[in-house]
C-alpha cells in the first residue's frame, strides 16, 4: 500500500510540474520539480519520459538538474544517440564543454546520420578555439543540409577565424540569400568587410541589420565612417551608444581617437584623461595621451607620458617605437637612438629598430653608421 500511495504521489508531483511549466510559473514549477526528483524511486518512467522532464528543465534553465535527469534518460535507453545527445547540450548549457563534445561525439559514432550533434559538436569545436575541426563538422553537416543558413554562417566565421576570406564570404553571401532578415548573419558578414578594409562595403551591411540602437552594430558603423573619414557620422553612432551606455569603453575610446583625427583633439585629450583616472596604469591610454599631445606639438607633455607608458608596460615596443619618432621628429637624434633599445629587444621589431637608428644616423650625416644599420635592418649583416 505505501508503496501505491509514493506513485501516487509522485505522478501528482509530475502533473503539478507540467501544469505549472505549462503556465510558465517557472517557481512553482520548479518546486514540483525538486519534490517529483525527491520521489523518484516511486516514479516509474522509460527514456523517453525522463527526457521530456529534462528538456523542460533546460527550458527553464535548470540546467545541473536537467543534466541529472537526462543522465538517467542515457542509462534507461542502454545510451541512444538522441539521449546522448540532449544530456550533450545540457552540458553545452552549463559550460562543461569537455563532457558535451564527448557526449556528441559518442553519439555522431552510434547513429553516423544523426547530424544534430554533428552541428551541436561543431559548435562546441569553434568555442573552444579548434576552428579547422569545427569547420570540418559544418562542412560534412552541409554535405546533408545545404540550405542550412546557421551551418553556412557557423562554417563563414571558422573560415574568417582561419583568414580564409574568400571561403568565408561565399558561406556568409549564401546564409544571407537563405535569411535576409537574420542579423546576426548579417553583422558577421558585415564584419568579414571590415577585417577586409572594405568599410564602405562594411557599412551598407551594417546597415541592413534592423533596430535601432544596438550597441554592437553602432560601435562598429561608428569605427567603419571613421576609418572613411566620416566623422561626423562616426561620432554621432558613438554618442547613441553613450547615451545608452554613458561608461561604454570601446565607445569612449574610439571617439576620442575620432575627435583627434578631425580636429578637436582638447575633446580627445579629455575623454582620454577621464579614462586614465579609472586606471593609472594603463599603458595604452598614456600611449594614446602622448599621441595625442604630439598632435598638439607639445613634445614636452608628449614624451613624459610616452615614457610613462614605457614605464609602466615594462617597455613596449609600441610606445618605444612613437616615443623614437616623436624625438626624432624633434631633432633630440642622440635620446631616440637611445631609446630604440626597447625595440632591440623584441624579436618583431629588430628590423624596425634598426632600420629607424640607420634614418637617424642619416640625418645625422653619419652615412657609414647609416649604411650599417640599414644593412641590419635587411637581414645582410
């Protein structure tokens, strides 16, 4: 009899849950949910119902509990590729990317013609940084389902992400022919123009994505007429954004180097300091300060904070490659040879130190030291 009345009881649990999933008073749900898992010794169900309950728990982003119940999904089926592949994507949703492309992967070798977790697996590949072997997943995933437009735009940015531009404009041209109105196809595609330099390009695809202020496609219209020379343009998409977002960073720093480029660098020097008291030691924003003061022609205030940067980056090329032009600009020929040490120690930038010491040594009139040091610069010595 006590056993009858734990069934019982754990089929009202049940009913209560969907009910209320149902009503979308996930709350409750949930606490029928908790009570149901409680009982569950008492529940009698295959498979196929314990997957049901996990993929409502998904739904409602329970996500370590969904992956329990799953669990016992896998096991009452002798692990089935389609409960392999729900417990997979419950553990994609936790972030347990390991277990998710292990699960995928079982269930790709039970059944070869399951291509949803062909994709998922893809997916899971491109997250982690393996972008060859997620393209390879959405290649042989299309092989199937050509007219995907999500595998066609999944498989354009692990091109884009592999510099394969051309490959990674056909996928995009062609999931933009499938969805016309999908933006997040469109901004990737927009954005395989602007790692080309094709702003203009760039810019009519940015704007086709539809709503108005998203930040993300704003930041980059904004960059996009920057780059053009549009300033007016570009500005006017960073202050949406900041309106929208007053402490918005990328905005902030891409209007600064905006309103320097167009002429009002006291707007730039402002934005620049109020950034740097958020943290001193930011080297880039010092680097940007100098920058911006050698535009003013105040070399003094320039080379202070070029050598703060230096400083405080433990000497970055970068910033020791400016602070050598800013001096030689200056004629101060002895102090930038000088500081062209910083370059001599990266690996990269050694043709460049020594092909800046030889232009100094040039100008210096010191022909032998430049023919030397340019001969360093070519690799001949």
């Amino acid at each position: 009899m006590r056993g009858f009345k734990e069934r019982i009881k754990a089929f009202w649990f049940k009913g209560n849950y969907y009910a209320y999933y149902l009503l979308r008073d996930n709350k409750k749900a949930c606490c029928y949910l908790d009570s149901l898992l409680n009982n569950a010794n008492s529940f009698t169900a295959d498979a196929e119902e314990w997957a049901k309950l996990g993929i409502m728990s998904m739904k409602i982003k329970r996500y370590d509990v969904a992956s329990d119940i799953l669990k016992r999904a896998v096991d009452y089926s002798a692990r089935e590729a389609k409960y392999l592949y729900l417990l997979g994507k419950s553990e994609q949703q936790k972030g347990d990317y390991h277990s998710a492309e292990a699960l995928f992967d079982e269930a790709c070798k039970k059944d070869k013609d399951f291509y949803e977790a062909l994709f998922s697996k893809g997916e899971i590949k491109f997250k982690r940084g393996r972008y060859q072997e997620a393209l390879q997943c959405f290649q042989m995933y299309l092989k199937a389902r050509k007219n995907d437009a999500l595998a066609l735009n999944n498989a354009g940015l692990s091109h884009l992400f592999l510099n394969e531009l051309a490959e990674a404009e056909e996928c995009f041209s062609e999931a933009v022919r499938l969805r016309p109105k999908d933006n997040d196809i469109i901004f990737n595609y927009a954005t395989l123009f602007l790692r080309e330099k094709k702003y203009k390009e760039a810019v009519k695809k940015y704007e086709m994505i539809s709503g108005e202020g998203n930040i993300r496609v704003l930041c980059a219209l904004g960059y996009c007429y920057g780059q053009i020379g549009e300033f007016t343009q570009s500005r006017s998409c960073y202050y949406k954004v900041l309106e929208s977002d007053s402490k918005n960073r990328e905005a902030l720093l891409n209007l600064a180097v905006v309103c320097a480029k167009s002429g009002e660098k006291a707007c730039a020097l402002r934005i620049f300091t109020n950034l740097l008291q958020l943290n001193p030691e930011d080297y880039e924003l010092l680097n940007d300060i100098a920058w911006v003061y050698e535009m003013l022609e105040d070399y003094e205030k320039a080379e202070e904070y070029y050598l703060k940067g230096l400083n405080v980056s433990a000497g970055d090329p970068k910033i020791a490659y400016n602070l050598v032009c800013c001096l030689d600009r200056q004629g101060k020929y002895s102090e930038a040879i000088d500081a062209a040490k910083y370059l001599k120690t990266a690996p990269d930038w050694q043709r460049t130190a020594w092909s800046s010491v030889a232009r100094i040594y040039e100008k210096m009139g010191a022909d032998s030291l430049a023919i030397y040091y340019y001969n360093r610069a070519l690799g001949l010595e």
